[in-house]
C-alpha cells in the first residue's frame, strides 16, 4: 500500500470518527433542546394551571363579595368608596355602583357622626380592627343605624392600602333596645306599686312626728291664752314651729304623691304566653339562688286577651316569687314551679301557678289576699291584695288553693277577646 494510500485512508477514518462525533453531539443537543422545549411547555402548563386557579380564586371571591347579604366594601384614607358589593349599594341606597363608588363616604354619615367615624378610619390605617355604630342617612334620605366592623387590608408588602369594612343596619336591634327600656322603666313603676305597703308603713311613722308635735304646741298654746297669763309675743316661737311642723307633714305627703304615681292602664290585645314567658324571667334570678326551676305548660293558639300586659305580667312574676319563697322557707326537697296556661271555653283564658310547697292552711286561704296580710319575717302582705285588685280591673278572678298532697295553687282568668276584635285591631295596626 503506498503511503499515498494510508494517508487517505487515516484520513477518511478520522473523517467518519468526526461525523460520528458530530452526530453525538447533535444529538445530544437535540435531545437538550427537546429536553428544554419539554420543561419550558411544562412550565407553561403549570403557569396556566396556576393563573387558571388564580382566576378561580377571584372568581369565587367575587361570588362570595357579590352575593354576601352583609355591605362589604373597601375604602382610602380619605374616605373615598373603592369597591362596594350590591347588597351595600342597597343598604346605603344607591341605585348603581358610580352613584357612591369614587364618592367619601361621609355622604351618608349623619353629620353629628362624622368626627367619630374619622377617628376609626384613622384607627384603622394604624392597623386596628375596630367595630363602631354611627347614625346614618342613605342616599334616598332614609335615617337609619349602622354598625361597622372594619379592618385594615395590607399588601403583599404588608403596607396598608385599604380599610375593608362589613356594615349591617341595626336599626330593628335599636329600636327594640329602645322598646327593652321602656318596658324596664314600666316596670319599675308598677313595681312602685309594689312597695306601696312598705311606703304606708313609713309614712305613718313620718307624719307621726310632726303631727304629735304640732298637738304638743297648740295645747301648750291654748293653755296658756286659757291662763290668760300670755302676750302675743310670746306665741310667736310655738306658731312658727307648729307652721314648720305642719311643712314637714305636707312634704312628706308631697314626696309619697311624686312617688306613687297614678299609672293608667295600657290595654291591648296581648298573648298570654308571650306575658308568661317574659314574667319568668324576671323571676330568674330569685329560682336561681333559691335553686328552683320554674316550668312551662302553655297551651299553643289561644286567643289574645284584653290587658295590660305589664300589669299581667307583675301578677304572674309576684306569683312565682311567693311560690318560690314559699318552698326556700319550708326547705322543700324539690322546689318546681309550673306555670299553665289554657282556654277556658269560648271567651276566657286561664292561667295557674303552682308549687311544690307547704301550701297555704285552709283557714288563711282568703286572708292571703287582704292587704298586709304576711307570713314572712320581711313580708310587706302587699302582693296578692294588688296582684287580685289588677286582676279584678281586666275583669278577672284570682284564686287560691292547697292541694291535698302539698304544694298552692293559685289561678287567675282573663278575658280572651273575640275574632272581630283581632281582625279590627290587626286592621287599625296596620293602617296606623
Ligand atoms: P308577702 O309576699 O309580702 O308576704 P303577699 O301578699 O304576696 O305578701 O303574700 C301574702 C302571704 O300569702 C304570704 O306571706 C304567704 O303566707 C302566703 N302565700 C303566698 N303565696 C304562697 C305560696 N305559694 N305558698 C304558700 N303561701 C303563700
């Protein structure tokens, strides 16, 4: 072979060792770039799965913002409505978002809460969470209460950029409030009436001394005109203190009339276990110390009666105050109280309470109800004369009994009042 030859060769044997080489590598870059493509299309598909569940997430946030029946909404600093939901565009009495979107939200703060609603604002971009309530006039002139919860909402970089804000109308909650105090203040009156035993013994013990005074001065003053022994000087000192005295008498009365007030009945068509209901728990404190349970058995869809549902109801609380004292005193194993209601024919209700006490002895069962009738050390007697004196003013009756294993009972009957009193009533209430 000549040299000539060999050099070819060698020469085409590096070749195909570089072609082959050059082949590796290709495709080894080609399996690279296949490799990459792969990752990258993975990455892809991840990104999409990724803006897929992040739009999911806006989307059901959206849902639960645009159907949550509360008013969300976000606002600035200053005040301006960002986002609001339509429950709040309905609550603050827009008709489409731009009417308060952009716009402070003072314009629905009464202006005498303004100051205050600024200052939770201001408390919530230091970073508080805060509740407040505020009057509030909506858009459409309707003055209601408002109650907000408010927290501050922060960035990824935990600035806080906005005051995210859940606002109710609490007005109803208010109102009832409001309703829940009367009714205390009307208690407290009729319990006034209460203590007018306890006042009548006071009284008499008040008046006693002037009056024992005054007879003092003018007999000493008549004796001495009788003596004849007397100039006018000197009855001056015992005129004036019987003028003092008789002072005296008349303020005492005075006080005894501001305090005893004439309370004119307020009669309505009530529900005898609505007034039931409520008399038990003003009576809950006393079954509490006293460990007694008062039960209910109300009979359901009895027609209204004609009272005045506070007085009825300081009847049947006075009741189960005596029951329960009743069976503390006698120290009675089991200390129940039940309180019954039911229809009595056509035009009457009934309602007994009854225990599980000593029970009354037959010989006081009518003393009971006269007025300073009393059992108890620190009795007054006063309860049961004025619980039959309200009674009897509805056009009822209340009774007592003992039963024969033990235990009073006492009953009392209202009048339920007729169909075309109801309607007529319902009718006027509504119109009214
Ligand atoms: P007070 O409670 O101040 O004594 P009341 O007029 O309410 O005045 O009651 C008069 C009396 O009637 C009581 O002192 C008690 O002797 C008797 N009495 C009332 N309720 C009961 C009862 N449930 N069980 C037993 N005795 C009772």
């Amino acid at each position: 072979m000549s040299e000539w030859s060999g050099t070819v060769w060698l020469g085409a044997v590096a070749l195909v060792l570089l072609l082959t080489l050059g082949a590796i590598i290709l495709v080894y870059l080609l399996m690279r770039l296949r490799e990459v493509r792969q990752r990258l299309s993975d990455r892809e598909a991840e990104h999409e799965v990724v803006l897929d569940r992040l739009q999911e997430n806006e989307n059901r946030l959206r849902a639960v913002f645009e159907s949550e029946p509360e008013c969300v909404k976000l606002q600035s600093a200053d005040g301006t409505v960002l986002e609001i939901n339509p429950a709040g565009l309905a609550l603050i009495g827009a008709e489409q978002p731009e009417d308060i979107i952009g716009r402070k939200i003072f314009v629905i703060v009464a202006p005498e809460y303004r100051d205050y609603y600024r200052e939770n604002m201001r408390r919530v971009f230091a970073g508080e969470s805060v509740v407040y309530e505020f009057k509030a006039i909506t858009l459409k002139g309707r003055s209601c209460w408002m109650e907000s919860h408010a927290v501050p909402l922060r960035d990824a970089r935990g600035n806080i950029h906005a005051l995210l804000g859940i606002t109710r109308d609490i007005t109803e909650h208010k109102w009832a409030e409001e309703q829940a105090r009367r009714h205390q203040s009307e208690l407290t009156r009729v319990a006034r009436l209460s203590t007018m035993g306890e006042m009548a013994t006071g009284i008499a013990h008040e008046l006693n001394q002037p009056l024992a005074a005054i007879a003092n001065f003018a007999r000493g003053c008549l004796r001495r005109l009788r003596g004849g022994e007397v100039t006018c000087a000197e009855l001056i000192v015992p005129l004036e203190e019987i003028c003092q005295q008789a002072d005296r008498a008349g303020e005492v009365i005075r006080h005894v009339r501001d305090f005893v007030r004439k309370r004119v009945a307020r009669m309505s068509a009530v529900d005898i276990n609505l007034v039931v209901r409520s008399a038990v728990r003003l009576t809950e404190l006393e079954s509490r110390q006293q460990y007694a349970h008062v039960g209910l058995d109300l009979a359901p869809q009895q027609p209204r009666v004609w009272a005045d549902s506070i007085m009825i109801e300081q009847v049947v609380s006075n009741l189960i105050r005596n029951s329960i004292e009743a069976m503390a005193e006698a120290r009675s194993p089991h200390r129940e109280v039940t309180v019954k209601t039911r229809q009595l024919g056509e035009d009457a209700v009934e309602v007994e309470v009854s225990d599980l006490g000593p029970g009354i002895d037959g010989a006081l069962i009518d003393q009971v109800f006269d007025q300073f009738f009393t059992t108890k050390p620190d009795g007054v007697g006063m309860g049961l004369s004025i619980s039959r004196s309200i009674v009897e003013s509805h056009g009822g009756q209340l009774r007592a009994e003992s039963r024969p294993g033990g235990g009073a009972v006492f009953r009392f009957t209202l009048r339920a009042i007729g169909r075309t009193l109801a309607d007529n009533e319902r009718r006027y209430s509504l119109h009214h």
